[in-house]
C-alpha cells in the first residue's frame, strides 16, 4: 500500500512554470509552499545590497552566514524578508536575476539553505498539513525522499515567451494560455538567451546541479495552461494517496 501524498518536490529550468503550478496546486490542497528560489534570491539580494562581489567565491562563503531570510509558505501570500527588510518586490529585478546563480553555486550557501527548507518541510508535516516545494534541485538533493517529484519543462522558445510575459506584466497573474501573446520577438530573443546561460550555469555546476530525479514525472507544458498542469499534478497526488 502506498502511503499518502504529504510532500511534492517540483523542479524544472526557469520559465517552466514551477511557481506558478506549485502555488496553485498548494492552495488547492490547502498546503504549505516554499519557493527555494526565492531563498537564493534572497541571499543574492543581501550581497549585492552590501557589496559582497557575489563573484568572489570565497568572499560569499564568508558571508552567507549572516543573512537571515523568511520565506513565507502561504501560497496566497508569498511574501520574502531577510534580516526583517521586505524584498518581495527586489528579488524579482534584474540584479538579483544575473547574479543569483553564481551565489547559489556557492557551497556554503546552499547547504545552509538547504537545511532551511528541509526544517520547513519538517515544520509543515508537524503541523498536519502537506507542503509543495518547488526549485531546481529538490527531487535530487533537498527531497529525495519526497512523496512525489515532477521536473515540469516546456519548450525554449514556450519559455521565453512565458518568462517575457512575467516581465512585461509583472503586476499581473499572467495565465500560460495568454504569455505566448506578451512581448517583442527581440524581447523575447534576448529573454530566451539569459535564460539559456542561467540554466547552462545551474545545469554544469558541480554543487547540486538542476538535474531531473530518476523517478520524477516528466510534465510538458509547452501546449499546456496552467490548469492543464495544476490539474495533472493533483490528479498524481491523489492517484498516489
């Protein structure tokens, strides 16, 4: 007999749709979510907002035991802190974006990190309820054990345009069905080719790469909307339960 469903690890490139899916599938559930991303973003922020050359290896070894990020896990408020400062809004801007990945290649940083949303997790299951985590490394490194892993993916080109569409109306919950419309070919020419460099970067780096687990479910969400998605994802956790 298998056991219910408690813990979904969902990991993909950017632009797939992971924050998107994970946060719609954890309210449906009436679940925790944690955006691992987030975290990273979060310490990135607080380098760049000191001057740590996020660069210098060393250096952000050095200081990543100084910030103190909160990361909310209510899906319908996905607010992110460090050292009690708001930064919801600056992780997102493209500072943070260009240099999160060479702050999160960082040893030391990822294995506090990585004890965080571990300690999360463990927090959420105490409390009876189930979590959803999303990121590029959950199902391999953070979660190994989780209950159910997905590696959603879509197109280059399908997420681009997606990634676009965030950009252009980042005020806005912007649905798949209608992302493809968002942007400029140039805009999203040179979105895709960022993308491609940072997923480069986080697929060839020797600490917890962004890999698929070997038995995580492939979703393809190139011709998908979200609600195919989020509706392929519950239909697994109850399948499974």
């Amino acid at each position: 007999m298998t056991r219910p469903v408690k813990v979904v690890a969902i990991d993909g490139p950017s632009g797939s749709g992971k924050s998107s899916v994970s946060r719609a599938v954890a309210s449906q559930l009436g679940w925790d979510y944690l955006d691992t991303g987030a975290m990273y973003r979060a310490m990135t922020a607080w380098m760049l907002d000191r001057g740590v050359d996020v660069n210098d290896q060393d250096a952000v070894a050095a200081a990543s035991p100084r910030p103190v990020p909160v990361i909310a896990t209510d899906p319908r408020h996905a607010a992110v802190a460090v050292d009690g400062r708001d930064v919801t809004e600056v992780i997102r801007g493209s500072a943070v974006t260009a240099a999160v990945s060479a702050v999160s290649s960082v040893q030391e940083v990822r294995t506090r990190l990585v004890e965080m949303q571990r300690a999360a997790v463990q927090a959420a299951l105490a409390a009876g309820r189930g979590i959803v985590v999303e990121g590029r490394d959950i199902g391999t490194v953070v979660l190994p054990e989780a209950d159910l892993k997905i590696f959603l993916t879509a197109s280059e080109g399908e997420r681009a345009r997606r990634r676009q569409a965030e950009f252009s109306d980042s005020a806005a919950q912007v649905d798949d069905a209608t992302a493809s419309s968002r942007g400029t070919d140039g805009e999203v020419g040179r979105t895709a080719e960022s993308m491609a460099r940072r997923d480069h970067a986080d697929s060839t780096r020797a600490t917890s790469p962004l890999a698929r687990a070997d038995d995580a479910v492939v979703i393809d969400a190139t011709d998908l909307t979200l609600v195919d998605v989020v509706a392929r994802v519950l239909e697994l956790v109850h399948d499974r339960g």
